[in-house]
C-alpha cells in the first residue's frame, strides 16, 4: 500500500517538472531508491527466510542453495497453518516441521509485483519530465551516475527477489529440468521487469548491462525462468545488438569452460542460440555490432 501511495507522486512530479525539473528529478530519484532497498531487503532478509523454512519441511522438493552450481527447482509449499513469517524463530510441531504460511508467499509475490510495476512507473517519469531548460527531447535523456548506480543495484537485487517465484504454494504443481513452467503472472513481472530496461536510452541500457553481465548469466544458470529478461532484450529491435554485443563478449570469454563443465555448457549454447536467432531477425543491426568481435 505505501508503494502505491508513493506512486501516486511520479505524475505529479512530471507534471511539477515544468516549473521545478531539477527538483522534481531528485525527487523520482529518491523514490527509486527507496524501490530498490526494499527490493534488497526482500533479496537479503525475508526471501532466504521463506526458503530456510520451507527447506525444513520434510516434503518440501529439492532445496534452493544460491552457491549450488544447479538451476533453482520449485519449492513446494502445501496449504498450511496460518503462521507469520518474520524475524523471529519460527514455531516447531511436535515432529520438528517448520510450517511455511502459502498466504505469506502469495503476498511477497504481489510486493514483488508492485515493485516491479513501481520502477518501470518511475522510470517513465523520468522520461517524461522536463529535465532541464536545455530543451532536450526524451530519447536523449542520459541518467546520471547516481541514477545509474541505482538501476545496476535494481538488477542486482530485483533479479534476486524475483526466486519468489519458484516458491511453489501448490504442491501438484512441478518444474522440470529444461520444462519450465511458469505462471501467467510470473511471466508478466518478467516483461514488466524488462521493460523497465528498454525504455532507456542505448548509451545507458549497454552501461548498466555491461557491468552486470556475469551476475545476470549466474542468475539464468540458477533460475531458467530469468531466461525471460534475455529473450525480451534480444526480441527488441534497439536494445537486440547492444546486449548481443555484451552478451557474445561475455560468451566468448568462457569459451574453454564449455569444454569442461556440462551444465554451464549447456546454458552458453542456449544463449549462443538466443544470440544467433537474434541476429537472424535483425541481421543489418547485429552485424554492425557482433562482426568485430567475432573478427578478434
């Protein structure tokens, strides 16, 4: 509800930008970092709660470890008794089982939702506000350094936050390695999170993208649905060669770990795959952009 409230602001600002755009800027700057810490604290505190207990329920399906090397499986959660998740040790039944409330879940989904929804609303303000006097048109609106550092911890702790998703709260339901079947609502947060990105102007977007690359690839290997993000990026006819362009430098830095693990294989050459369909569609764009460096 106060993510909500806080919304309420970004049309305001953008309206306030006219008279007072710097301030107005700084203000949607605030708001989105006060987006993104609560993205961190689902990240870093209440997300590894949530799997902790659920890891202690003796039907729970394989358990989520973030420095195993295997893709996230879905955690199942039936529907249980009606206690809170918080900081607090949780209550034990008499046979040991920690109870894991599937109400909680289906509410940390909708925060995360929110939140989502929240920062691609921001980033619209920004774009849609008067940054200056200087009169520039909305696709040449660079953001600054601050702002910058803001959207990379975005993608640091949005793409973390996003594991509430392979909470399962019904235990008939089940993900497959290589068949991944995700919510309808899972999928829109996943476009919703892209869009966040291809809003922004090209300089920005290989700025932000270049410098989280590895974590984003880390984040596919350990939850397949992450894919999504990629395959919006690269569907995209202007942000499609700048992420191919970092994606394929990246790759191509671990072409002798392919030979050597299978896993991590098997996920580069998805990817190679994800690049080169891309390069199918927009191949005038993609070879001005992936030429060089296959040269190299």
């Amino acid at each position: 509800m106060s993510c909500k409230l806080l919304l309420n602001l970004v049309d305001c600002l953008r309206h306030h930008s006219e008279i007072e755009p710097q301030r107005s800027r700084a203000i949607l700057s605030k708001l989105l970092k006060v987006f993104v810490k609560k993205f961190e604290t689902i990240a870093k505190i209440q997300l590894p709660l949530i799997i902790q207990k659920c890891k202690g329920q003796s039907f729970c399906g394989p358990s989520t470890n973030s420095s195993s090397p295997a893709s996230l499986s879905l955690i199942n959660v039936p529907d249980l008794k009606e206690d809170q998740i918080s900081n607090e040790p949780a209550k034990s039944s008499g046979t040991g089982i920690q109870w894991v409330n599937s109400v909680n879940v289906a509410e940390f989904r909708s925060l995360v939702k929110t939140l989502v929804g929240g920062v691609k609303t921001i980033t619209w303000g920004f774009f849609n506000s008067k940054i200056s006097d200087t009169g520039l048109p909305n696709h040449e609106k660079l953001f600054s350094p601050d702002i910058l550092h803001s959207y990379i911890d975005l993608v640091h702790y949005a793409m973390e936050a996003l594991d509430i998703y392979t909470i399962n709260v019904n235990p008939n339901q089940q993900r497959t390695s290589g068949l991944i079947s995700r919510s309808k609502e899972e999928k829109e947060v996943l476009e919703h999170f892209s869009g966040i990105f291809l809003m922004m102007h090209s300089q920005n977007f290989q700025e932000i993208f270049s410098t989280t690359i590895h974590f984003l690839v880390e984040r596919i290997h350990k939850n397949q649905s992450l894919q999504v993000i990629a395959n919006s990026f690269l569907a995209n006819p202007t942000t499609s060669p700048l992420f191919a362009t970092v994606l394929v430098e990246y790759l191509l830095d671990k072409m002798e770990e392919m030979g050597t693990n299978l896993e991590r294989s098997n996920l580069y050459l998805r990817l190679f795959k994800l690049v080169l369909e891309a390069s199918a569609s927009f191949q005038l764009k993609m070879n001005k952009c992936c030429a060089p460096i296959f040269i190299k």
